[in-house]
C-alpha cells in the first residue's frame, strides 16, 4: 500500500506546530480538545456562548465540556458566568489572553501558509 501524500503536507505540519503551541504555551498543559473550544469561542466576535450551545456545536457531553472549559478558566483563557435567567446554566467566552492566544496561532498559522 502506497502512502497518501498531501499537497499541503507542510502547510499541515504548521497547522500541527500552531495547535501544539496553543495546547502548551505559556506552561499551560491542556487537556485534549480544548483548542477547538478555543477556536470556536474566537469565531463568536467577543460574544459570550451558552455552554448548552457550545456543547452542542461540538458534540460534548455535560460533564466534558463543564471539565474542559474550567481547565480553560484556570489557564486564564476563557470566563465563565452564570447566566441570570437560570442559575443552572453557563455563559463562556474567551479572557484577553484567551483572545491573545487565538491571535496569536492565526496569526503563526497565516505566516506559514
């Protein structure tokens, strides 16, 4: 069996470089996919999201997204507020060094491509 070469086999290993980077810069250790946590609440234009919703885009369960996003929170990326119609539910949005960070990857990944 042959191997599958990609055109953009490079531009692949910087996507690659990018999202280690963002996973342990800063000394942060995260967890396993909190990068597209990361990258979809930089898509929401500085506007917070429900974690139901959140939750829901990328196919979560309760309780990983809920673990996921306080390992963001303690890492300084995301907050976290409870939403004042119902207590049992959560808004998340990305902190200004949450912003920082994800600037900072597109930014790393732009100049590689």
């Amino acid at each position: 069996m042959s191997r599958r070469s990609y055109p953009a086999e490079t531009e692949l290993d910087s996507l690659l470089g990018v999202l280690l980077r963002l996973r342990m810069g800063n000394g942060n250790h995260l967890p396993g996919f909190t990068e597209p946590i990361l990258i979809f609440l930089g898509t929401r234009a500085e506007h917070p999201v429900k974690m139901g919703e959140l939750r829901e885009r990328l196919g979560l369960g309760q309780s990983r997204a809920s673990r996921l996003c306080a390992a963001l929170k303690r890492a300084g990326l995301v907050e976290i507020t409870t939403a004042a119609e119902d207590r049992r539910a959560s808004w998340v949005q990305l902190s200004q060094a949450g912003w920082a960070l994800v600037d900072e990857c597109a930014n790393a990944l732009r100049a590689k491509t």
